[in-house]
C-alpha cells in the first residue's frame, strides 16, 4: 500500500480511538468504552512508527485489565512495523488481517447493474 495512504489511515484511526474516553500510554492512543466491555469497542492504536518496549507493552496490558477490559490492538501494519513483534513478545496473537482497500482520484470506478 501506498505510504501515504498507510499514514492517512492510520491517522484517523488513531482519531476514532481518541475520540473514546481512554488515554495514552507509551506510544499506545487507547479508547475505552465505559459502557462495554465488547473487545471491538475497546482497543488501542499505536503511534506511527512506534517501536515500544516490553515495559510499554506490560503498562499497556495493565490499562486495559485496570478497566476490565481485553487488551486489543487495531492499526496498519506499514504505518507501525515493529509493534507485531514487541505484542508477540508479549503473548499477543494475531486474530485477523483486515484487507485495507482505497480509492484514488486516479481510479476509475464503474458500476455494473
């Protein structure tokens, strides 16, 4: 995927998740819902580029027990490469990679009826 488009997505999803009640730890925007403790309403985005420690990792894991919620992850794989591998560290799994798909003004869309 392009890089800008990567960065592009990633911002607004880090925008989603600060737009929730939640906070920052180390280089993790995260977004609670105080009124679910649904995984896909509760999840963190990491900064671009963020390469966090195991220390960060763990503070990360401990927001989300501290609120009785599972410890989640949605971002972009381009746009933070090395966080897969510090969450793997850590006893994370991967549960799915979710196809990005975009449009440029450059695409031609067509309609088939």
């Amino acid at each position: 995927m392009n890089t800008t488009m990567s960065a592009l997505i990633a911002d607004h999803m880090r925008a989603a998740a600060s737009r929730r009640p939640g906070d920052r730890t180390g280089p993790f925007i995260v977004g609670i819902d105080s009124h679910s403790d649904d995984p896909m309403r509760n999840f963190a985005v990491p900064d671009s580029g963020a390469c966090p420690a195991p220390a960060e990792v763990e503070a990360l894991i401990a927001f989300f027990r501290e609120r009785q919620r599972i410890p989640r992850l949605e971002y972009v794989e381009d746009d933070a490469p090395d966080v897969e591998r510090a969450l793997l560290a850590a006893g994370f799994a991967v549960e799915r990679r979710t196809p990005v798909m975009i449009s440029t003004p450059d695409t031609c869309l067509t309609r088939s009826m």
